[in-house]
C-alpha cells in the first residue's frame, strides 16, 4: 500500500510540475500566429501548381492573409474557391464564374498534316526543339508535338494524340495557364470555356506559302469573314481570328471553311426548339439573322432546322421563354423535355 | 576516462548505429530522409533534444527512481512524460527567443516525441549504469548517429530522384533496401571499440 | 455491424500499419529474428493499443485538446508498463529477446496513430474494432517478416529445422537483413495491390 | 527542298568517339591481368568462378530487365565488369552456388533496383561480396593457399592474430592466400596504370587512398609498405574506389573519397573485427559520395562569392 | 486561466490513477519476477557445478561466488560470474570451478550479442563442454588448448581470455587444493 | 608554356581542308536576301521599299536602338521584297531580297574618312557604328556598343581574338595571313577609340603561319603584342581568352568591361579597317566553305545575303548523301534545314558534313564519369545540370549556376553516354530566361 501511495504520488508531482512548467512557458512565450492562415491554406484545391505566381498553395495562403494576393488570386480553384476564401477573410468575393477560360490548342498541324522541313535528333521537348533551327516542323508557327504541354500540365488535363497534337480535356483543364507559358509556339491560348468555335492556326505567312506546308493553315481566303452574321471574324496579318465577344457559336464559318482550319463540334451545333409558351409574337422571326424561324402572328412559331444556325439570338429575344437550344445531338426525349420545361 | 567517452561516441555513431543496428528512430528515418536539408534540421534537433534527455533520464532516474524504489514499473511512465513536455519546451523556447532557428529545424521537433531514439536512449542510460558526462555523450553520441544515417539516407534518395527505381519499389520500399545496405556496410564496424 | 468489420479489415489490410502506412516499424525490423517473436511482440502491442483504444474513446470527451497528447501518452505509457511487468513475470526468455522494444511501445508511431486518428474520434465498439484490426494486421505483418528471416537465417520455422543441413545466411539475423526482407516484402505489397504507397507521418 | 532531308541536331555537332561500352570492356580488359594472376596461382577452379559471377551477373541483368520490360543492355559490358569483379574479391574455393548468390544480390540489390546502370548509389560487385561476407562468414573466409591448394590465412590475418609479416616480394607478385584477385600487387598497378593512361579512372582516388593508409600506417607504427600490398587494398584502390558511377564528379570531391576511404580502412584493418576493410570503406564512402557531390561543387569560373 | 488549470488538473488526475495503477500491478508480478531471476542464476550455477543441488552465495573481495552444495550439505564447488569483450559486445559467462582439484567444471554463456550463426555459436556445448574438467593452469590460448569455431576466432577467445583472467583472481582467493 | 585556360577538350582540328587555300572572291549573287536581323539587339527597320533600286553599300536597314547596328546592300540592283524569309538563326525574319542588276555599283555617298591618325575616338566610334560592324566571331554583338562602356567602367586592354579555335573553320586563319595590316589597323583603331595602350592578338599555336605574319605586321607599332595560345578548344572563347591572356577572371553574368577588357574577333578589326580605309560598310566576309560533305573546300570572300544553296554551288556542290549543313564550326554551329537561307555578318563558315559522318549514337545512362565535369571551361557539373533539365527542375538549374554556360558543346562532346548535354542545358537556359521575364 505504501509503494501505491508513493508511485501516485511521486507521479503526480512529478506532472503537476511539469504541466506548470509547459502552462508557465506557454504564456510566457506566447506567439500571434494567424489562424487564418490554415483556414484559407484547406479551402485552397492545393494542387500546388504555381499557377498565381507564389510558391505552392501555402505561400498563397500566406499571401493571401497578409493582404498581399487578391482572394480570387487562384484561377484553378475558381469561383468557389474564392468565395471560401472570401468568407474566411471577411470581404465579398470579386470575381465572378462568367469568364471562365480553359487553355485550346490553336494548331492541327500534326503528323499528318503538317510537313517537316528536316530531320530533328536531340532532346524530345518541344522548346529544345524548337531552339534548333525553329523546330523540325516547316511551319514555323506548328505544334512541334513533344508534349512539353501536357508535362507541365497539374491536372493530368493534356494528352498527346497519336497524330502528335496535345488534346485538352477540358472538363479537366482548370485555365491555370501553365501549358501557355510552356508552349514555346504559342499554340495553347486561354480562351472563353463558352465559346465553341475557334481558329486553330496562327500562321502569318502568305495564303501560298502556308498551303505548301500544311494542309489544314488558313490561307487567308477571307471566306469565313464574308459569311459571319455578327462580324466576329476577320482575317488579320493573313489569319483568321476571332472576337470571342462577338460570336455566338453559329458555326457559319466553320461550314465555309476550305481547309478545315476553324474548329467546332459541328455535329453538335445547337438548333432552336420552341415550346408551348410562344405567344406568336414574331419577336424571334424578325432578329434571326438566317430567316429560319417562320410563323403566323399570334400562332406558335416553328424553326427550319435547314436554316438555324444555333446563334440563340431568338432564344434571348423571346419575352415569354419559350425558346431553348438543343444540341443536335441530343435526343428527341430530351427535346420534349425542354419543350414542356 | 576520456578514452571511455571517446568509445562511447564512437559505438553509438558507428558501431552500434541507433538506426542500422539498434533499429531505433526509423519513422522519422523514412520520413525525412528525402532532402539533405531537412535531415540535417532534423539531425540537429534531435541530437539537441537527445542531449537533453540523456541528462533529464538521468536525474530523473537517480534522483526519483531509484531511491524509492519505483524504477520497474514508474520508468516508462516517468520517461515519456519528461520527454513530452522537454519537447514541447523545446519548441515553444526555441520559436520565442531564436525564430531564425525556429525556422531551421523548430518544425521538426513535434515530430521527436514520438522518435524512439529518444526513449531508447532514456531506457538505455540506467541499464548501462552511466554517469552524469557518460549519459550526456550517450545522448550526444546517438543524436549525432542519427543525423549521420539521416544524412547519408538523404544524399542518396535525392539521387534517387534521377534514378528509374521500379514502380513498385517506389517509396518506402527502396528506401528500406537501401538502408539495408546501409546497415551492411556499417556491420563493418562491429569489433570496433568493444563495449 | 458492416462498419465494424470493415473498420477491423482496414487494419489487416488496407491500411496495413506495416506494409502500407510504414509506421512503427523499429520493433517490426528490430525483433523479427524469429516466428515466435513476431507473434509474442505483435500480441503485445495489440494490448496495448486495444486497452488505450477503450480508454481513449472512453475519455474523449473528458480530456481538454490542448494536453490530449499527454494524457494519451501517458495512457499508452500505462498499458505498456503493465505489458511489460507480465511479460518479465511469466514469459522471461520471451522478454530477453524482445528486450527494450517492449517498453518502447510507448513511443510506436501505431498507437499514438490509432489513439489520436481513430480512437479519439470513435465510438467504443469501433475503436476497439479499430485496435483489434490494426494491431492484428501488424502482428501478421511481423511474423510474415519473422518467419522469412528464420527460414533463411537458421533454417527453422518456428524452430522447427526445415531447411536440413542447408547453409544458413546469418545476414538474415543481422540488422541488414531485416531492412532487405521489409523493403522486399513491401515491394511485394506493392505488386499486389498495384498502388505505391502513400506516405503516412507519424501522427 | 524536299529533295535534301538534312539534319538538325543541337550543337556540338562531332563526337569524341567515346562510348560506355567501350569504357566498360576496357574495364574489363584491364580486370584480366589480376584475373591471370587468381587464375596462375589457384588453377582452374579460379578461372570456373570467373566464369560462373560473370554469367549469373549477366543473366540477373537480362532477367531483371526483361521482368521490367525495358530492353535487354548486357552489352553495354557493365554486369561483365561487376561478375569479373566480384569474383576478384571472392575466396578461389568458394562452392559456387554462393558465387551465383553473390552475382545475383551484386546485380539485382546493388544495382537493377535502382533503375540500373549509373543510377547504383554503391558498387555492385562490393555489395555482392559483402553480402557474401555477412552470410556466409565461414566459406568466405576460408583462404587458399596458392599452389599446393591447403587452407589457410591471408597475410593480414597472419598480422592481426599473430603479428607475423609476410615478404614483401610473395605479397607483390601475389603468391599469397587471398582472395582471387586481391593477391598480385603487381598485376592489378599494371591494370591500374592502363586504366588510367586511357583516361578511364581519376589518379586522385588511388593516390590518395593509398597515401592516406600508408601515412597512417606509419604513425601508427605499422609497416606502410606491408598495408599497401597485403588486402584488397590495392584491387580496391585502383578498381573499384575509382568506379565511376558511385565516386564523387568533383577533383576536390575525389580526393575527400580518397582520404575517407583510406581512413575507414585503417580504422577497421587496425581497430575492427575484420581483418580487412576496403569493401566497407569503399562502400562507405560510396554512400557519402552523395553529400560529397553538394558539398564540393567546384568554384565556377567568374563566381562571386555571395555576400 | 481556468483552461490552464484545467489542464493542470486533469494531467495530474490521470497521472495519480497511473502512478497507483503501476504499483499495484507490480506488487501482483514482483514476487514472480524476482522468483524468476533467481531460479535463472540458479539453473546457471547448478549446470556448471555438476552434482550440486542447492545454492550458497558468498560475497568475497568485492566478488560473488556461489556456492554449490549437494543434499547433504558437501560443497561441490564454486560459481562465478565473469564479463569478456565479444566481438559485437560483451559477454556474460557462469563459470564453475572445484578448488581442490583445481579444474573448472563447466561454463555457461549467460548473455552475449555474437553474430548468429558464427561467434554467436560459443554458447553450443561443442563449445563450452571443452572447458569442463580443464585446469586452471592451463594457458587457455585459442587453436593451441582451446579449440575455436571455424570462421569466428574473437569471440572463442574473448571467452578464453575472461576465464583466464579472472581465474587469476580467483585462485588467489580460493587457492587450488584449498578449500573453501 | 603557352597560355590557357582550365578545362576544353582537344577535337579532331581537321583544318587542312581550307588552311592553304587562299581567299577566293566569290561571284556576285543574283540574288541577295538580306535579313533585318544579323546581330545581337533590336532588329533593323527597312528604309527601302519594293522596286526601289540600291547600290553596293547604301544603307537599307536603319538601326533605331542603342543595342543595334545598320545593315546595308552587299550589291547593287533592285528591292524585290520586304518580307519574313527564313534566317539561319531559325524562324522567319523580315528580310530585304535584292535581284541583282549585274553592274556591282558602289554607293557613291560613300568617301574614304579621314586617316586614322587625325580622327577622334568619337569619329572612329560613329564611323564603326555606321559601318554596321558587328562581333564577326558568330555572335554579333555591335562593336561599338563594346566601344562606349557605361560611365565608371573603364578599359585598359583590347584583346584580338584571332584563335579560331573551332575546327574545320579557317576564315580568320586566312585573313591573318593574308591581310595583317588590317588586322593590326583595325586593333589600332579600337585602341584610339578607347584610348587604350595595351593591345594583344591571340593566336592558337597551331596557326604558325598567322603568327609569323602578324608578328612582321606589329613590328614597329607600340603596346600591341602578340600572344601565342595553346591549341585546345574552347580556347577563342571570349572569356577562356581573355583568363589565358590577362589572368582576370569576367565575373558570372558580367561582361569583359566588368574586368576593364575589350575583345575583338580578328575578322572584326579587318572590317573596321576596311571601313577606315574605304568607307565601305560590312556587306563582305570570308567564309569557310569546308567539310567532308563539299567537292571544293574553300575559304571565300562572299556578299552578306548570299543563299546557302549558291554558295555551295560555287564549291562544286555536294559529294556524297549529304547529311548535315552548318552554319559555323562544328562544335557551335548552328544546324540548317533549308538551303535557301542568306549568309549573314557571323556566317564564319558552312560546313557540310556527310550522313555517315553524322553522330547519332543511341544515349545511355549516364555513368558519371564526370568527363563533361573536366571538360566544362566554366567549371560547371553539366552532369547535374542535364539531370535536372530532364527533369524539368529549372530553379535547381539556375542554382546549379545554368545561366554561365557558354554552350560551347565539350561537355555533349566527351559524353560518353551521348547526353545531349548542350542542349539540355540550353533548355535550362532558356526556361530560366523566360521565367524571369515574366
């Protein structure tokens, strides 16, 4: 019983001097740390890709706290990242989920397509390659095709196709701009994710010249310009670009182009339904730029599939609601749906 | 007597390698073992904290253990709760007066309590019956074995870097292989300054 | 129900304290000389850990965070105590070869690791069912690696001669050897569940 | 201008002509004079083993990396050079089984599992023997004697249990019991001095390893001359301290592994339990060579010291 | 402050339940600890005394000997303890010995961390049984009166070497012919 | 002992091609494509226009920076295009393409100045820039930017680089032979503008011939001295030489005035005369025409402009399949891919080389055998360095002191893994560039 006593005893001196000794130190040497700094380090994606221009997601965080970095500062977390981070430092979130972008491949001059004008040993990585000589490729301005992009890439979001052309998934791609910056022919751009059509090439030389290297460059035939029904593509320095303002994804280009330099999912392209709610009140008819959508006033309007080109003008004009796009893929069921919504 | 602390220092870094031969500390051992400079911080703080320890078990022990007669089963006890706070002292001390080398190894010493060099040491002093100076250079002598192994670990993983070491050898594995032939090559020294 | 096998399966396998989290593993390498070793040392940690699991949870929410470490160190420190008085008591040629590696399961990363990630966090039946899990998969784990080393080492299995008059390779009894097997064996691991490890910290 | 498919490549644009295989076959050419030695004086038991290490060293490399599935690289003559090696540094009556263990654990533990030639932090055929060691003490301790084939000791182990020295000139030419290719001085200098003619080791490494053990011989109060011959000293020195892929790239590096080398040798052969120390202290310093290689990057021309 | 003293508090509690836990769990195991240990030493000295059945210790010079005496009370003769340095650490030998006859009569390797398989093979009675009935005048040189292991020289003679020469210490205390 | 430097490899020299072969002047060019862009700096802007018609000499391309030099017409005739045109440096450069009207008229703005003696280091200074002499060693840096140190740095020696220590490539082998007083006139010149008293030329001693003419040159003329230099490559370049010759040490990332020196290429100091003598603008250098790949190895004097392709014809075209052509030696020279590419200001030489000739061995791992460790002139590890641009870890790169490579092509030379280490480290080089400017 004695040796008990002493044990419990002697032990709990022994911490009660001790827990006095870490209390007494603890006040004593008490540090400020700013706890909000591990708040906004967890709301953080912490991929730790780079992208804003700190070292890894807790210098942001850092950053962040001592009001050195905005709170929207990481474009790969996005709107609701900043939100988060926005709450936990007390001020209303400025950015906003409208102006989105994701990275794009501006080039199709794979394998395939493109010619080489020699015969490149050394280094596969596309800028090495691309500081001997300009790069094997003759087009001075293609995709060289070593996936430097897809390297560099914290999202697993690129990927080399066999034909040799990055392909970006884009549910993946974040718009960190990381591949951008790697890409030594800027042939990866951050563009709009809304924006469907795009112009993949970025060729300056002569219409002539550009067709003798690569069977998909823009030639500067100046045709998608003419066809364009909201002035949104002009050819500039012999290549077509687009005003990402401007377009609404009717794809009226990509119909004409010769060389398949402008991109789209054409066989997605949208198309028009109107639904039950159409009052006939020719709004919709009298703004389609194509003349696709006819009907009798005060009677449901119908949409010529032929003609509508997917601008979804008549579906902002419509005062009732009563128009939706539809891809062209997507089933009828789906269509009905949409009609009854 | 000098002599005795010079094999002292000798087993515990050579010899009887806390790491390779004791099999002492391997958790920190393969945790931060991937970069020089961090096994450094992390050799550093620990030897600090062993060297402290080594004095603290033995007071502890001379002075409360031993003459009531607690040391069987109050040792354990004693020890991890003496240990624990030196530590957490340590550290809070340590971020206070010199955040410079708070920086350089502080945030290492959280992850020392739960090192069992430190309680090995602590165990070992009593059992080999040092003196106040014998459990100090025991102290120092097994911090500065770790630090080596964590160093020579660490020059080789970040080698390991360049290297095209199987899939499925990645990570832990490799690195216990490669202590292993750590281990063998420091078999070397058995025989060295019997003790 | 469900969840308490799963929870005991997680330790045997998934999260296989040895050969997936890496942890506590100076008493897998240091005493794995023999089957009988792993089994003896992986039953007494799995004591101490199942009695700190109940004790933890139990406590959980009587503790204030701030000295949690502490008080479940000093927890663990009991229970290992205990373990090593009987083990002197009634197993003493066990407790010479285990040596200072059963006092030193105060400071085995599992414990601490099951006490704080789990234990603290769970209901009884779970964290027990947690304990039992993990101290089992590390018991199967080191006598894995025990078993290897004796058949190499004295060319026995559970000191029964297997190997006949086959030399033994003393490297499997020395300190190198256990780091090969282990590296191998989580090589091994690795191959089978086709995923390299993710390192875990101590705590 | 299709017509001309020219190359681009980077510059420079010519070659030196030097090639890892043709290093490693030279090595391996000049492993062939101590070879001719272990095989003069042990007979053809020597020459089965040479040719037994060299084979299982092979195969585990073409078996290891066709498991991996990359492609098969046993003729760049690297695992040629570590069987030669490893069956220099082995005892002429070890069964052959350990041998074929030896090579097995040189090539796979020592070398495959790090991704293969280059990527070794240690010397492959030094793993293998010290693998050997540590398993099979007994076998790999048993010496020949050379000629009449008894058992008997090594000319350090004379040293270290009785004190007795052997003749300079049987330890030169190598008519002493040792391992295979440890015993003839003079055969492994002129392999040695070929190597380093053909810019294929660093003087540094030899130089100072056998300074360092000679220097500290003679204060210790030892015969410096009887250190340098009797051992692998001089094997060690010249072939496998100086292996390129695990000694440090730097000249100050060099001369760091040297003395290190040389220091750990003394300190085991005089003070340790084995009567030799070359393998653990080349293996020993193969390990550090990582930390010598941060430490000793060379001053680069025009570089300001930062303040 | 009331935090601080509640961790104070609670640290303290769970100490003292520790600390009483801890000696009472010892007061249950202590006595069969210490029945261990001495049945232990006691098996060691009855190995090397042949014929000897019960125990007598006796402190000496600042040695210990046991003394080993049959049922009817004969001494049988002497045990000591005596520490050589091994090649990976030291070792623990029980060595017995008859002063009348002035022969040893039997080892026994109580502790020693030798590489297994090699040194580690000293504590094999091909090794020890050797020394039973040896003489103390004896030179006690390896590979001349004492046989060693093949491969392992050290650690055969670091446990000649300690018999030896705490032999000589003990033959002047217990002379050979005298008795005891 | 010659002088040197630490470090360099000793290749195959393989001079005898062209060293014996005088200078031939090479026929006129149809056509000329003049690039906008022959030097280091802001590119020229045109100052003609298409149909307008020029001469020999007349300036077309107006240089606007600091940083930049002039560019003229190297024949006279009529402006065909103002357009981007492919450059041997790579990628297209706006470029002005001249067809050639037969007469070869000179300019007739043009006057011989002053004589050097009566002129001020101003004059001498403006005379050089409006020449649009530029480093004629393959560089190209303007030298009279080299000529106008910052305020607070001060030049007390100029050193001619006349060690050509590229192999196969004789141009300034050649010139030094057989124009020395202009060599010499041209360091004197430098000299004035700088008013500097210690002038060296640096030849390689493999070019006995050079030194003996040049020595005969200097006779007589105060403060310049000729230096012989071992023959061991990189021995010309800028900061080997100047280590060799004076002993001091460009800090990293600094210029040679950073140690009070200015370094010429002997070609330079001859156009600088030319321009003194003549006031005739850089529109001429001898090129190296060499390799085993060509018929006719020649050293020539050619119109800045000229095509590839013409050239090579002139020296009676390709022998065998022919595998690469370089621009420059082979060691810095930069790979071609068109032929249609103009020689420019730096083009020191074309070397054809066959396809059997063309090294393309298989690369191995590497065995750190620290060979490129011994070679590096700079002292760097490019072992580590090519490790790290593998693995995309610039920032170590840079701490691994990327940026003081000279990418002199040893270290790819002796590898014996055949690591394409130049070029990684180029790689290095230019991401770390680019991420600074960002």
């Amino acid at each position: 019983m004695n040796l008990i006593l002493i044990a419990a005893l002697s032990m709990a001196g022994l911490s009660l001097v001790l827990a006095s000794g870490l209390v007494i130190a603890s006040i004593k040497f008490a540090v400020e740390n700013d706890p909000r700094v591990d708040r906004v380090l967890e709301a953080l994606p912490g991929a730790n890709c780079g992208a804003c221009g700190f070292p890894g997601c807790s210098g942001l965080a850092k950053a962040i706290v001592e009001g050195k970095a905005p709170v929207n500062a990481c474009a790969v977390g996005g709107a609701t990242v900043s939100q988060k981070v926005a709450s936990i430092m007390g001020v209303s979130d400025v950015g906003s989920s409208e102006d989105k972008k994701i990275a794009r491949v501006i080039c199709q001059g794979g394998n395939k397509e493109a010619k080489l004008k020699s015969d490149y040993r050394g280094v596969k990585s596309c800028r090495a390659a691309s500081l001997v000589n300009g790069g094997p490729k003759a087009c001075s301005f293609a995709c060289i095709g070593f996936g430097d992009c897809a390297k560099v890439c914290p999202f697993d979001a690129i990927t080399m196709s066999d034909n040799g052309l990055p392909s970006i998934d884009e549910e993946k791609c974040t718009g960190c701009g990381l591949c951008v910056k790697e890409c030594p022919k800027f042939v990866i751009a951050l563009t709009p994710k809304k924006n469907e059509v795009h112009v993949r090439c970025r060729a300056t030389m002569k219409g002539k010249d550009t067709r003798d290297v690569c069977s998909v460059g823009c030639i500067a035939c100046k045709r998608c310009e003419k066809s364009c029904p909201f002035d949104a593509i002009h050819v500039v320095n012999n290549v077509a670009v687009i005003d990402y303002a401007k377009c609404r994804n009717c794809m009226k280009c990509v119909e004409v182009c010769p060389t398949g330099t402008i991109s789209a999912a054409f066989a997605e392209r949208k198309k028009a339904v109107i639904g039950d709610k159409c009052i006939g009140c020719t709004v919709c008819a009298k703004n389609c730029p194509t003349g696709a959508i006819q009907g009798e006033l005060k009677k449901k309007h119908e949409v010529n599939l032929e003609l509508c080109i997917g601008c979804s003008i008549c579906e902002e004009k419509c005062p009732k609601n009563a128009i939706t796009m539809v891809r062209a893929g997507q089933k009828q069921e789906s269509i009905k749906a949409c009609n009854t919504k | 007597m000098l002599k005795d602390l010079f094999f002292i220092i000798v087993s515990t870094v050579l010899v009887n390698n806390f790491v390779f031969s004791r099999f002492l500390g391997h958790c920190p051992f393969l945790g931060v073992s991937n970069k020089t400079e961090t096994a450094v911080g992390m050799g550093m703080a620990t030897t600090f904290v062993l060297t402290m320890t080594a004095v603290a078990a033995y007071f502890i022990q001379s002075f409360i253990l031993e003459p009531f007669g607690l040391t069987p089963f109050l040792q354990i006890v004693s020890f991890i709760l003496v240990i624990a706070s030196l530590v957490q002292l340590v550290e809070m001390a340590v971020l206070k007066i010199s955040p410079a080398l708070y920086n350089a190894f502080g945030i290492y010493l959280p992850l020392i309590t739960t090192n069992c060099i430190v309680m090995g040491v602590a165990l070992l002093i009593p059992q080999k019956g040092y003196n106040l100076i014998e459990s100090t250079i025991f102290g120092l002598g097994a911090g500065l074995g770790f630090t080596l192994a964590l160093v020579l670990m660490s020059g080789i993983r970040e080698e390991l870097e360049f290297s095209d070491v199987p899939e499925a050898l990645k990570g832990p594995a490799i690195v216990f292989i490669t202590a292993g032939l750590l281990a063998m090559i420091f078999l070397g020294f058995t025989g060295l300054a019997p003790l | 129900m469900a969840q308490l096998v799963k929870d005991f399966l997680n330790g045997l396998w998934k999260e296989n304290p040895t050969f997936r989290a890496v942890i506590g593993i100076c008493s897998a390498l240091a005493v794995t000389t023999a089957g009988q070793n792993g089994i003896a040392m992986g039953l007494a940690l799995t004591f101490v850990l199942t009695c700190s699991s109940i004790l933890v949870s139990l406590l959980r929410n009587i503790i204030p965070s701030k000295v949690r470490i502490p008080c479940y160190i000093i927890v663990i420190a009991t229970f290992t105590t205990i373990v090593d008085l009987f083990m002197k008591a009634y197993f003493p040629p066990l407790y010479q070869v285990l040596g200072i590696f059963i006092p030193l399961i105060v400071v085995n990363c599992i414990v601490l690791w099951r006490a704080e990630g789990f234990a603290s966090k769970a209901s009884l039946p779970r964290a027990i069912a947690d304990a039992l899990g993990m101290g089992l998969g590390y018991t199967w784990a080191i006598t894995l690696i025990s078993l290897v080393r004796e058949v190499l080492g004295s060319g026995t299995l559970f000191g029964i001669n297997v190997m006949g008059g086959a030399t033994h390779w003393v490297i499997m009894m020395l300190p190198p050897g256990a780091f090969l097997v282990m590296g191998i064996l989580v090589g091994i691991m690795n191959m089978i569940s086709r995923k390299p490890v993710k390192k875990t910290h101590c705590h | 201008m299709e017509e001309y498919k020219l190359i681009t490549t980077s510059s420079p644009h010519i070659h030196s002509g030097e090639s890892v295989q043709k290093i490693m076959f030279n090595v391996a050419g000049a492993l062939l004079l101590p070879a001719a030695a272990g095989i003069y004086f042990f007979g053809l038991r020597a020459l089965i083993l040479i040719i037994t290490t060299v084979l299982a060293a092979v195969l585990t490399e073409a078996i290891f990396q066709k498991l991996r599935g990359k492609s098969v690289t046993i003729w760049d003559g690297s695992a040629v050079v570590t069987g030669i090696l490893l069956a220099l540094n082995l005892p002429p009556g070890l069964p052959l089984w350990m041998a074929v263990v030896g090579a097995a654990v040189a090539i796979s533990l020592g070398k495959q599992v790090y991704g293969g030639l280059g990527m070794n932090p240690f010397n492959p055929a030094l793993i293998g023997r010290v693998f050997l060691m540590i398993s099979f003490p007994v076998q790999m301790t048993t010496w020949i004697n050379p000629v009449d084939g008894t058992t008997g000791a090594t000319p350090l182990q004379i040293m270290k249990m009785q004190g007795v020295s052997t003749d300079y000139a049987r330890l030169f030419l190598g008519n002493i019991g040792g391992s295979m290719g440890e015993t003839s001085a003079l055969l492994i200098i002129l392999g040695g001095l070929y190597l380093l003619y053909k810019g294929y080791i660093e003087w540094r490494i030899p130089v100072f390893y056998l300074g360092t053990v000679a220097i500290l011989s003679a204060l210790l109060g030892r015969d410096p001359l009887f250190e340098l011959l009797s051992g692998g000293l001089m094997l060690g020195a010249f072939f496998m301290a100086t292996d390129m892929v695990t000694s440090p790239i730097s000249k100050l590096g060099k001369i760091i592994f040297g003395l290190g080398a040389g220091i750990f040798t003394v300190i085991i052969r005089f003070y340790g339990g084995y009567p030799e120390g070359v393998s653990f202290s080349i293996l020993l310093m193969n390990a550090f060579t990582p930390v010598i290689n941060r430490y000793t990057v060379p001053r680069i021309y025009g570089e300001v010291k930062a303040k | 402050m009331n935090q601080y003293m509640r961790m104070i508090v609670v640290l303290v509690i769970i100490s003292l339940v520790s600390g009483g836990v801890l000696a009472l769990s010892y007061e249950v195991t202590n006595p069969r600890i210490q029945e261990q240990t001495q049945q232990a030493l006691q098996q060691a000295v009855l190995k090397v005394i042949p014929g000897a059945e019960k125990i007598q210790t006796v402190e000496k010079e600042g040695m210990t000997f046991y003394i080993g005496t049959d049922n009817q009370g004969n001494k049988k003769g002497i045990a000591f303890k005596t520490t050589g340095s091994g090649f990976s650490g030291p070792i623990e030998i029980m060595v017995g010995y008859a002063p009348r006859e002035g022969k040893l009569t039997g080892i026994e390797i109580l502790s020693m961390s030798e590489t297994p398989g090699l040194g580690a093979r000293i504590k094999e009675p091909d090794f020890t049984d050797q020394f039973k009935g040896k003489s103390v005048n004896d030179e006690f040189i390896p590979k001349k009166d004492v046989k060693v292991i093949t491969g392992a020289t050290i650690s055969p003679t670091a446990v000649a070497n300690a018999i030896k020469s705490s032999l000589a210490k003990v033959t002047k205390i217990f002379p050979v012919g005298g008795d005891f | 002992m010659l002088k040197t430097f630490r470090g360099g490899i000793h290749p195959p020299y393989n001079k005898d091609f062209t060293k014996h072969k005088p200078v031939e002047m090479a026929k006129i060019p149809d056509r000329v494509i003049i690039p906008m862009s022959q030097h280091v700096g802001a590119p020229c802007e045109p100052i003609v226009k298409v149909g307008d018609t020029v001469k020999k000499g007349q300036k077309i391309g107006e240089a606007k920076a600091f940083v930049s030099a002039p560019i003229h017409a190297s024949i006279s005739g009529r402006v065909s295009a103002v357009e981007p045109r492919p450059h041997p440096g790579g990628g297209m450069v706006v470029s002005v393409v001249i067809e050639s009207d037969g007469k070869d008229e000179v300019f007739e703005d043009l006057k011989p100045p002053k004589p050097l003696d009566e002129l001020t280091p101003d004059e001498i200074k403006s005379i050089i820039r409006e020449a649009g002499i530029v480093g004629m060693g393959g560089a190209g840096f303007p030298t009279q930017v080299k000529l106008s140190p910052p305020p607070g740095k001060t030049i007390d020696t100029v050193i001619v680089n006349g060690a050509e220590c590229e192999p196969y490539l004789t141009a300034d082998h050649r010139l030094m032979v057989e124009r020395p007083e202009d060599v010499v006139m041209g360091l004197e010149a430098v000299m004035k503008a700088t008013g500097v008293e210690n002038g060296y030329i640096a030849i390689e001693a493999n070019k006995p011939d050079a030194i003996e003419a040049i020595k005969h040159a200097v006779e007589g003329k105060k403060g310049i001295q000729v230096v012989e230099l071992a023959t061991k490559y990189p021995q010309g370049g800028e900061k080997q030489l100047i280590n060799a010759v004076t002993g001091r040490e460009v800090p990293s990332g600094g210029l040679p005035m950073d140690v009070h020196v200015i370094v010429d290429n002997a070609g330079t100091c001859a156009a600088i005369a030319t321009a003194l003598k003549t006031g005739m603008p850089l529109v001429e250098r001898i090129t190296t025409v060499t390799g085993p790949g060509i018929k006719e190895p020649k050293n020539l004097l050619i119109r800045i402009g000229t095509p590839f392709s013409e050239i090579i014809e002139q020296c009676g075209g390709f022998q065998g399949e022919v595998g690469k052509v370089i621009m420059g030696g082979p060691m810095m020279g930069l790979a071609q891919s068109l032929l249609d590419v103009p020689a420019v200001k730096g083009t020191s030489g074309i070397l054809i080389l066959e396809r059997k000739d063309v090294v393309l061995a298989e690369q191995s791992p590497c065995i750190r055998c620290a060979k490129c460790v011994d070679a590096c002139p700079i002292h760097l590890l490019p072992t580590t360095l090519g490790k790290l641009a593998e693995r995309s870890m610039w920032d170590e790169a840079e701490e691994y002191h990327a940026l003081d490579c000279i990418e002199c092509g040893c270290c790819a030379y002796v590898c014996p893994a055949h690591i394409p280490l130049t070029q990684l480290i180029r790689l290095a080089k230019n991401h770390i560039i680019a991420s600074k400017k960002k």
